[in-house]
C-alpha cells in the first residue's frame, strides 16, 4: 500500500546511493593518482557536489536545447491555457511555464529548478492525435510530476551515469593506447605500462559504477511514472483517458521514424521503449490480431502488451527502462477505475495501487 511519503524516501534514498557510489568512484581515481586520502575525500565530496550543482544549474538549458520548444504566449492556445489552468487550481500548483514542440510524435514532458519556474511542454503531435479527455489524463500526469518534484531530481541525478560513463570510455580508450598490459621497455615503458594499467583500472570501476547509478536512476524513472499515473486519475477522475492516451501515444511513438531524443526520461512515454514494445508485437501480429481483419486495434494491442509485458526477457529488459511497460501502467489505472466505480476512492488513497 503505497504512499506519496513512499516515493519522497526513494527520490532521498537514490540520489544518496547514487552520490555515495560515485563519490567512490572519485575517490578511487584519487588514490590511484595517489593524491593522499585526504585530498581524496575532499575531492570526491566536493567534485560530487559540483557534479550535481552543475547538473541542477544547466538541465534545463539542456532540455530546451535538446528539444527545441516554443513558450505559448497568453492567448496562443486558449484550450490548453484553460485546461492547464483548471488541473493546475485543482492542483494546488501554480500555473507552469507552457511550451509547444514541434514535433510530430505524441508526448509530453515537464522540467524545471522549482514548482514555480515549471514548464509543461507539449508535442504538436500529441494535440493533433489524442482527443481533449485524453489530452486531459497527460496534462493531469504532468502536473502530478510537478506536484512531486520527482523531475528536479532526475534532472539532478540523470548527471550521474553519464559522467561515469565518459570516464569510463576516456579512461578504456586512453588505458589501451597507452600499453594496458605493460609491454614498454626501459623506465619510460615501464611507467606507460603502469599508467595504462592503472586507467583501464579505473575505466572498469567506472563502468561498474555507471551501471549501478544507471539502475538506480532507472528505478525512480520508472516508479515516479506510476505515481504521476496515479495521480492523474484522482485529478481527472477518469482513469480511462490516460489509459486510453498511453496506448495511442505508445503505438504513436513506436511508427515514428525519427530516433529517440534526448531527456527520454522525461517524457510520458520514451520513444526507445515504445518502439522495442510494439515491434515485439507486431512481430506476433497474426496471433494478436483476434478478429483477423489485419490491423491491431485499442483492445487487441491492450491485451498483446499484456501478454508481452509477463515475459521473462521483457521484464528483464525492463530493469534498464526509464518507464515501466504501458500494460502495467494501464493495469494500475484500470485498478484505480474499479475502485472510483465503488465510489469508496478517496485523495489518501490516490497511490494506494502503486
């Protein structure tokens, strides 16, 4: 039975983990540069604290960049305006910064420093191909991530394996040119010898700690999806529009033809996991398609991902995704539909089904 106090202790409990194991990691650069334990600590503390500062000061200059919005002047989109402004109320959240992408494909995301410098950005491909209920349920799942804050944490955090990832390329890369195994002659190959040893040391340590903060910010991702899942449809209270928004916006994001973008993480859906989802499926069309007339329809492509999402391989795979699979998101939402239909569903029960 979860709670939104559940979701606050894994944010706190992953960007220590996170923090802790990469402070690791720099302290263990240190002392192989051996630099003394002393200035290791200090510059593990302090480089991981500069990290994340830096991380915190530009993400949202890089998700701007990265996505190429346009902030809706008042009056631009009038419908959007009043719908953000009406959950935003309801919310209790102040009203976000709006933005439109220009983007085919249907998606949403949210990022910021604060719930009052949020923006909510839209894709021009999701107001075109979701009806308003629909677009209603997405809108509710954003502000639900702002009502959280989970989205200032992962931008702090998504900084994490990928700076550990490029150390650990640098440091592979450099380790073997330079002679990992010692092959030099005399002083000098004795001492590039040594050299290349010790970075592809480090290159390994750092690809370790890359997977493991990789995990940890995958896990959040995924968990803080459901929670905005959730809260969407206590906001809406009609879990069915998100329901049937996440299946059009999966299918739409699988036939994409342009690659996923960057801060995957923070969209509704990820363009990578979507197309991975339905191109297992469509890999199985003729068992999936029931009434054989040659195309998936909502319900079909409802129940194939059902099937899909118990595999072993898929929840395997699942581990490295930064949302959980669209069926298991539809199934708490349709659980959350059966207990409103009881008329017992109440705000402190909004998570009850995470």
């Amino acid at each position: 039975m979860a709670s939104l106090s559940q979701l606050k202790w894994a944010m706190a409990t992953s960007i220590f983990l996170a923090a802790f194991i990469f402070g690791l990691l720099v302290f263990a650069i240190v002392f192989f540069l051996q630099l003394g334990v002393f200035a290791g600590l200090v510059v593990a503390v302090g480089g991981t604290a500069l990290f994340i500062l830096f991380e915190y000061a530009i993400g949202p200059f890089m998700v701007k960049a990265s996505t190429k919005l346009h902030y809706l002047k008042p009056g631009e989109n009038p419908w959007l305006e009043k719908t953000v402004k009406e959950l935003a109320d309801k919310s209790g959240l102040p009203m976000p910064k709006l933005a439109v992408v220009p983007n085919n494909t249907p998606n949403a995301f949210t990022f910021g420093r604060s719930q009052s410098s949020a923006t909510l950005a839209v894709h021009d491909g999701l107001l075109r191909s979701l009806k308003e209920d629909e677009i209603k349920g997405v809108i509710a799942h954003e502000l639900g991530h702002i009502k959280h804050k989970d989205y200032i944490v992962m931008t702090v955090l998504s900084a994490l394996p990928l700076i550990a990832y490029l150390i650990a390329e640098v440091a592979l890369i450099t380790g073997a040119f330079s002679g990992g195994g010692g092959g030099g002659s005399g002083r000098g190959g004795k001492n590039q010898g040594n050299s290349g040893a010790i970075l592809i040391i480090i290159g390994i340590i750092s690809f370790i700690v890359y997977i493991l903060t990789f995990l940890i910010v995958m896990r959040l991702s995924r968990l803080r999806e459901h929670f905005a899942d959730s809260y969407s449809a206590y906001v809406t209270g009609s879990p069915r529009e998100l329901e049937s928004a996440l299946a059009k916006i999966t299918y739409g994001l699988s036939i994409s033809p342009k690659p996923p973008e960057g801060a995957r993480a923070f969209y509704i859906a990820d363009p990578a996991t979507a197309k991975q989802e339905v191109k297992e499926i469509m890999d199985k069309k003729d068992q999936y398609d029931l009434d054989k007339d040659g195309v998936l329809d909502e319900r079909e492509l409802e129940l194939a991902m059902e099937r899909e999402s118990k595999s072993t391989w898929h929840q395997i795979n699942s581990l490295f995704s930064t949302h959980p699979p669209t069926f298991k998101r539809i199934l708490l939402l349709r659980e959350i539909e059966q207990e409103m239909d009881t008329g017992k569903y109440t705000s402190d029960k909004m998570y009850t089904h995470v």
